[in-house]
C-alpha cells in the first residue's frame, strides 16, 4: 500500500532499486559507486545534484506511467546529470 501512496521508505526503496540496475564498479565500494549506461561513474550521495561530478537522477522511459512504475513494469535507469541534460534538450526541441 505504501508503495501505490508514497512516502519515505517507498521512495528509498524506489531509488536502491534503480540503483541496483547501474553496473558496480570493480574495486569500489557498489553501495557508494556504480557506473550508468554510458560508463560514466554516478556516486549514491550525489543523487540530483546536478553540479556534483558524480551526480545522477532517474531516467523514465518516454511516455511511461506512475503506474507502471509502481506495478515494477517500469524501464526506469539511473543516468549522469550530464547524460540526462541531453534527454532534457531533446525533448524541448521537439515541443518547439
């Protein structure tokens, strides 16, 4: 029920899940460090913070629901802030 109605520990448990999804990186702490799609290393504390180094945010799918992500049919992906900027810029120049 906490998971369909948010709160504290739905959102935690939301963003250890999708962190699990990024790969670990040999040699280093996996709870700490890991590595997103592009290989480009993401730190767990930088979590949207977009002018860290290693900072990181969640990457839905395009035209993805609440839904699914509640049910765990979700694609969704942790993504660099830097590589995530660019899905941003995308989408813009398309809706102009």
């Amino acid at each position: 029920m906490n998971a369909l109605f948010g709160g504290t520990y739905s959102t935690h448990a939301r963003r250890v899940a999708i962190w699990n999804r990024a790969a670990p990186i040999p040699g280093c702490d996996k709870a700490i460090w890991r590595c997103d799609d592009q290989g480009r290393i993401i730190r767990w504390a930088d979590y949207e913070d977009p002018f860290s180094r290693y900072g990181w945010l969640i990457l839905r799918g395009r035209g993805e629901t609440r839904l699914a992500q509640t049910l765990g049919l979700a694609t969704v992906r942790p993504v660099h802030v830097s590589h995530a900027e660019r899905f941003d810029d995308a989408s813009q120049r398309k809706a102009a």
